[in-house]
C-alpha cells in the first residue's frame, strides 16, 4: 500500500473518529508524516478470529479504540435486525482493562442507537457471567469487552448469540461483512432509555449456579475452613465472583492483596496470564509464606484459571491446564459415578491440541469424548448438538490445553469462577483422603501413561510478521517434514483443506470438522505435533503432546522435541 494510499485511510479515520484521544494520535502521525507508524495502524482492519476482535488500543481501523468498535457494533445491529426477531435485546459486560467501560458504552449507544434494548453491566464482570446473563436474560447477542490474558496495551471485543455461545459460522461472517462496509453509525446518547444496568440481579442467580455445580457441598461446608486457599485476579473480574462463591460455600480466599484491585496496566507483571509463573510469583511467595494447599490465579476476564499446589518439601508446582483438566476430569467422572449421578451417556468435549491423557480417563469412565477445533465456541456449538439431535448425550465437562474449563451448561463458554471453585473442592476432597493434588496427578500418570505437552509461542509482530507467519505455514503444507526430533512422520491432519495426509501428500480421508488454518503432524511413536497460527494475537502456536514410561523420560522427551520444533522452523 502507498503512502498516498495510508494518508487517505488516515484522513478518513480522523474524520470518523469522535474520541480526542484517539483522533489526536492519528493527528499527530499524520503531521509528523510518520508513515511506518500509520501504514502499521491502517494496512489491514481488525478482524474476527477464535476470539472475536482484538488488538493494541489506540487510533486507526488497525487498533482498538471508540470508532472501530463502533463500526463492529454497527455490523453487529444490522445483523440483528435483518433476522426480524420481535424485542431484540443484547447483554454488555467489560473487564478491567483500559478504556473496556468506554468502549462497552459505545457499544451500548450503538445497539440502542438501532432499535435493540440493552443491558450492560454497572462495573466490571467476567466474562463467564455475560454468557451467563445472555442465556438468562433471553437475549438476542451479547458483548464483552476484553482482550483476556493479553499485555496491557491490548484490548479486545467478544461477540455472543442468543444461545450464549461466541459467534460460529454463519453469524460471525455475516456480521464481519456488514461491520466492513458500514458507512454511517447509527448511535443514540448515554442516558438513552434503550440502555438498562444490570448487576446483582443475574450476580446473584450466577453464583447460585455456579454454587449448586458442586458435587459434594457438605463436606466444603464440614471442613472448607481447614483448606488453605490463594487467590489473585490478577487485576481483574474474578475479584468478586470468585471470592464470594467459595466464601459462601465455605472456603475462605488468602488474597494476594498487590493483585486484587481492578488495574488495566497490571503493574506487577507485564502480562496477566495464569499460564505463566512471572504473573503468579506474589501467589508462589505468599502461598509459601501461609503453607497453602492451593494457589488459584484467573485473567483479567477471569475465564481461564491458573493453578500451583505443594510438593513433598513444601515448594509450590504450576499444573498446566491440560493436567488440571485431566484431574477435573477425573474428578467429576470419578465422583458421578460412585454417587450414581452419572448419565447413561456422559459427553466430554477437547479441543484438538488437548492432552489424549483427558481422553484415556473419560473413556475409563464410560464418557464419551468429542473433539473439536480450537475456540471455546466449538465447545458451545456441541452443547447446542446434544440438545437438538436427540442423540441423547448430555454434556459433563470439557474444556482446550489453554487453561479454559467449563462445568455444566448454564454457560457457553470457558469458565473459570465454577473451575476454581471445583479445584477447591476437589483439593480439599483430595486432601480429606490423604493426598495432594500433585500426588493424585502421579496415580493418573501411573495408570494411564506418562504424558507431557509443550507449547511454543513464536510472535510475529506487525505487517512483515504476518507475511512471515503465512511462509511457515505455506513451507510445511508443500513440504512435509519427513521425520521430527528423529521420529518419523506417519500422517498429517491439514484442516484447512480438511484431508488427512499420508507423508508423501496423498489423501487417506476426510476431516468432517470446519475448516482451519492448523496442520497436525502424526509421529510414528504416537506424538502429535500441531501448528497453528492464532487467530487474535501476532503468533503461531506450536503444540506437541507426548508420552513416555516414567515422568522423568517424558520431561526429556518433550524437551527433545521442544529443540527440534524451533529448529525446524529456524
């Protein structure tokens, strides 16, 4: 794209642009004649991914600020009202980021601005809970404002349909088409009557739910107060949910207290991601401090939990998500069935990068499992199967590697509220029987194999970077790798032109799943490795699951292959 080309997007959005802050810093550009500053801000327009929009906050179609969320929202109206329901309505809930109560209120003044009554929430709520209120309020759409785990100077926008579940196919691309050839916005004022607060009201009814989820509530009310619980919302939702589920089924939270308040800048890690050990360093040293049987760490959205718990001398061990979801896994099984309050055809539901591990305990356990591609939309859109096809399975748990867990179905998407106060309860159901968390995930290992899983994160940022992303994908499609870490290639899953490959590119089947831009390498000694580009942050995702006969060979061995992808792709 030209600099004449750039200068004409950049005056254009200026023109649009309604917020001082954000038109002045394209002002500023345009001025300085900064053109590798506004050709990054204008060569492409936000787009929807697994996650909806995201991107850094600021001016320009190729930032997140009041226009582009605006004209998001506009697309998003239209849509709503070219399916003529009677009473359209949405919910609107933000999280703690910068500017994410600006951008839920122009967004509430855009829907009410064509005609759909919105609810939005008074302050800050975790996006769990918007789905939640979706579904309860009977609403048309819905809204959250966040960029979950992201730096923070990322922001971002979720969309939801009436069923409470993100967007899928066809209402997504429906919606982006629309939001790309918007010319007028169409927005009513702040104090519009279209535009309702919600709070307490579906506060309480969500905790309530999340609540009654809970499989042995007489013994977190009998000796919850002996369990020793960390908590941080690392600045953001979970703060209230959280807290006052566990407080009111029995347990008591130890609060990390430098994390507990709201803060979109996070200052005490540079990204709020319970995935990783720099933004759970307060909880590893005060959970050391107090001797406590279990640190719990939501995002800003508080839809993904993250958790440690105590070794054998009292230092504290990270569980990745997918070992938390296979002791969530085992647990919930496990405890149906000994209380006979298991289905006769229990359903669990992974994503295609998730630990085989899962899959090995709900087979154990009668349940059968079902994956889908990664999104936690997937997930919801099966639920939707089981309650239309009349095949008769009923959905029991289920959740993706990346620290994202639903219980239940009253919401549609990861949950991480209802998964921490599960973990409680099943820490101190653990512990009751003489056994940490740790040790239980060893029985597991011990009876079901020796499983360990790498992810690799390479960020691609800016104009230049995608294109380099594009290459990497191109390469390994038109040259399949004959052997990785030494181990030969038996297969390969490409879901972008949904055909299971033999090594030499020939077709052997199908893949029934939608179509998406991941490719999965099968190994002859049953490892899988799987790329694929995200589809809201710069980045590629390397995944790589493997097994072994002890803990300590399957460590080396993913280290091995954690060597080998980043050389590969070197």
């Amino acid at each position: 794209m030209t600099n004449e080309e750039i200068l004409a997007k950049a005056q254009a959005y200026v023109k649009s642009e309604k917020h001082p802050t954000f038109r002045g810093e394209v002002e500023k550009l345009i001025a300085e004649k900064n053109f590798d500053e506004l050709s990054d801000r204008f060569f492409k327009d936000l787009e929807f991914g697994t996650g909806g929009l995201r991107g850094v906050i600021g001016g320009g179609y190729n930032r997140l600020n009041s226009y582009t969320i605006q004209k998001a929202t506009q697309g998003l109206a239209t849509y709503v009202v070219q399916q003529k329901i009677q009473n359209p309505s949405a919910v609107i809930a933000y999280d703690s980021r910068n500017y994410s109560d600006l951008f839920a209120l122009e967004a509430a003044k855009v829907l009410a601005g064509n005609g759909i009554k919105v609810y939005l929430f008074s302050s800050l709520r975790p996006t769990p809970e918007l789905s939640f209120a979706v579904r309860e309020l009977k609403a048309t759409t819905g809204i959250v404002v966040t960029a979950s785990h992201n730096p923070s100077k990322y922001n971002g926008y979720k969309v939801y349909w009436n069923d409470g579940c993100q967007v899928t196919p066809p209402h997504d691309d429906a919606i982006v088409a629309l939001a790309n050839s918007v010319t007028k916005i169409n927005a009513a004022d702040n104090n519009s009557p279209m535009i309702v607060k919600i709070d307490e009201e579906i506060d309480k009814k969500y905790i309530d739910m999340v609540k009654k989820l809970c499989i042995r509530p007489d013994l977190i009310k009998e000796k919850g107060k002996s369990v020793k619980v960390v908590y941080t919302p690392l600045y953001g939702a979970g703060k209230m949910p959280v807290s006052r589920a566990l407080s009111e089924m029995g347990i008591d939270v130890i609060w990390v207290e430098e994390q507990k308040e709201p803060n979109g800048n996070f200052p005490t890690t540079p990204k709020p991601n319970p995935e990783e050990k720099a933004a759970l360093q307060l909880s590893l040293d005060l959970g050391k401090k107090v001797g406590a049987d279990l640190i719990l760490a939501t995002d800003p959205d508080a839809d993904r939990l993250g958790i440690a718990v105590p070794d054998e001398n009292g230092e504290f061990v990270l569980i990745t998500g997918n070992q938390l979801g296979a002791l969530l896994s085992d647990y919930i099984f496990s405890s149906k069935k000994l209380l006979g309050t298991i289905p006769k055809k229990p359903a669990f539901i992974k994503t295609i990068v998730t630990t085989n591990l899962q899959k090995k305990i709900a087979d154990f356990y009668g349940a059968t499992t079902f994956d889908v591609l990664t999104g936690f939309k997937y997930i919801g859109e099966k639920i939707r199967e089981f309650e239309t096809d009349g095949n008769g399975y009923e959905y029991q748990f289920g959740g993706e590697e990346s620290y994202g867990y639903l219980i239940g179905t009253s919401v549609r998407d990861k949950d991480a509220v209802s998964a921490a106060v599960m973990t409680a309860e099943m820490a101190l159901f653990h512990r009751n029987e003489g056994r940490s968390l740790l040790q239980q995930l060893r029985n597991l290992w011990k009876q079901f194999g020796y499983f360990q899983e790498i992810l690799i994160n390479l960020d691609f940022e800016g104009q230049a970077g995608i294109a380099k992303m594009d290459g990497i994908m191109k390469g390994l499609r038109e040259k399949i790798p004959a052997q990785i870490n030494g181990v030969k290639v038996v297969e390969v899953k490409d879901y972008q032109a949904s055909k299971v490959l033999s090594p030499d590119g020939k077709e052997k089947a199908k893949i029934t799943l939608p179509k998406s831009n991941v490719l999965q390498f099968i190994l002859e000694d049953e490892t899988i490795i799987t790329a694929r580009p995200s589809g809201t942050e710069p980045k590629i995702k390397f995944y790589a699951s493997t097994f072994a006969d002890s803990e300590e060979n399957s460590k080396a061995k993913a280290a091995a292959f954690d060597k080998a992808i980043r050389a590969m792709v070197a």
